[in-house]
C-alpha cells in the first residue's frame, strides 16, 4: 500500500486577472483550495504522506499548505532548487518519505481524474501510468524507487508526461484509461472541473441562509457568508464562494461567482466565471 504522493505544481497555469491574488494552485474549488481538491482523492485511497513541489513563485500558497486540512496528513513543501532538474528534485523529496516506501504517487497538482484509474495506479504494484483514450499519458502515474532515481539521471527539466513517456520506453508499464480527467490550466478549465464535481456531488450544497423565494436548480454550491437577493434562481452548475452577493430577481447559470464577485438585481448572467475584478466568458 503505498503511503507517499508527490504532487508537481506545473508551470502551465498562469494568474488570471480576474483572479490575481490567487496563485492557480489555490483557485478555489468547491469551497477549498485546488491543491487540496486534488489530495482529497487520494487521502481517501489511503496515502497520508503527501510531498508538494513548487516554484519559487507560489511561495505565497505555504500558509494555506500548512493548515490541518485533513486528519493524520503530513503535507511538505518544497521547492525546485536553482541548480536542480524537476526529476531531481522529485527525488530529493521523495527520499524524505518513509524509509520502508519502495514507491510514490507522482501526479500535477492541478490534474484530476476518476476515482476508479487513481485507485488502479495507487494499489498498482508496478509502473502504472493514467492515460486517455486516446493513450495519451496523463500526469499520474505509480514510480518505484528505482524509477525515480532513473529518471533524476537524465537530463533537462522534464515535464511529468516527458519522465512517464521516457520511462515506458524501457520498463513494461500498465496502462489505465480514465473514464475522465481534467487537467486545469485555464479559468476555463476550472469551469469544468467544477461541473465535473458537481455531477459526481449531485445534490445542492447550501451553507448560507437564503430566502424561501430563491429557486435552486442542481447542482448547486453556496458557501457560507454569501447574499443572495429574493426572487433570483440559482442554478444548475453554479458555485457562489463566500463573499459573493447576488442581488434581487437575478438568475444565474453555468457560472462561478468567486472572490467577492457580484452579480447585480434583475441580471441573467451564465457560462461565465466573475469576481470583484471582473468577467471572464467560459461558454
């Protein structure tokens, strides 16, 4: 049973401006930080001890790291030293884990995928590697020790899906197809990853008091401390992050309402994900 994840934070995604004080790795997701919305899974499937690897730049995510989100999670975070290779700092990390753990975890913090090909690669017992139809790989896959080090020979700053491709070039690998995976780079595809959730969830999540006379239409996420005026309809695939205020009558759809956003009286707004700093089009 594997115990250890090692979670890459890509350079792929960039700040939004609608969202600039939010580095990507903690875009909110369902009322928690991404990172944490993607170390919930495999918390589930048993692993505890989880290693974060970061640049320089998302320092800034440490306070929100170190919480105690979870109980009986260690969560370390590192960063990619100046001299180092990506692969050789993914071994670094990993030789902090457990001195009986013989394998890893190693995923994008911002990748996600069904629960069925995540449990396949962590109760795998060799090189197990996600992919998509298309057999593609994703960036999760089980490495072993050996692997690991492998890869920190090699030269260059490799990608995770470069490290998975060069690796099944020489080691007989099993491949899992996931049924879905999302890899979040965009606001865009932060809009998807939530209705992907929100199907899986299905019911209407309220934790804010509303008014008998605001329709909610599932699914649905309101987190507390939002204000949402009488008569609006809310709904369906719609998440509101406290701070969030919709005024009277308003009708929205489709949407993330996040950062203080606010969607004014009498307004239709859908496909679209809007904070205090503006509207960014998803449709």
């Amino acid at each position: 049973m594997i115990d250890t994840a090692i979670l890459v934070v890509t350079s792929n995604a960039t700040v939004n401006p609608i969202l600039p004080e939010h580095r990507p790795l903690l875009w909110p997701v369902l009322g928690k930080p991404m990172i944490i919305q993607a170390i919930e899974p495999l918390y589930r499937l048993g692993v505890h001890d989880f290693k974060v690897l970061i640049g320089v730049e998302d320092t800034i995510a440490l306070g929100q790291l170190q919480r105690r989100w979870m109980p009986e999670v260690t969560i370390d975070v590192s960063m990619i030293m100046p001299e180092e290779t990506r692969q050789q700092a993914i071994q670094r990390i990993y030789s902090s884990a457990k001195q009986d753990e013989k394998a890893a975890v190693i995923m994008g913090s911002n990748v996600f995928i069904d629960e069925n090909t995540l449990s396949n690669i962590v109760n795998g017992t060799g090189l197990e590697i996600a992919v998509s139809a298309d057999h593609t790989p994703i960036s999760c896959a089980r490495l072993s020790a050996d692997q690991i080090a492998n890869l920190a020979q090699k030269p260059g700053n490799m990608p995770l899906k470069e490290m998975l491709t060069t690796l099944s070039e020489n080691t007989e690998a099993r491949y899992h197809t996931a049924q879905w995976h999302i890899q979040v780079d965009t606001l865009a595809d932060l809009y998807r990853l939530h209705q992907q959730l929100q199907d899986i969830q299905g019911d209407p999540y309220i934790l804010s008091d509303i008014s008998d006379t605001v329709k909610i239409i599932p699914p649905v996420r309101i987190d507390p401390q939002v204000s949402i005026g009488q008569g609006s309809t809310i709904g369906p695939y719609v998440y509101l992050e406290r701070g969030t205020r919709v005024g009277y009558r308003a009708h929205i759809d489709h949407a993330l309402i996040l950062d203080r956003g606010t969607v004014d009286a009498n307004e239709t707004v859908s496909g679209v994900v809007i904070s205090k700093n503006g509207r960014y089009s998803v449709s």
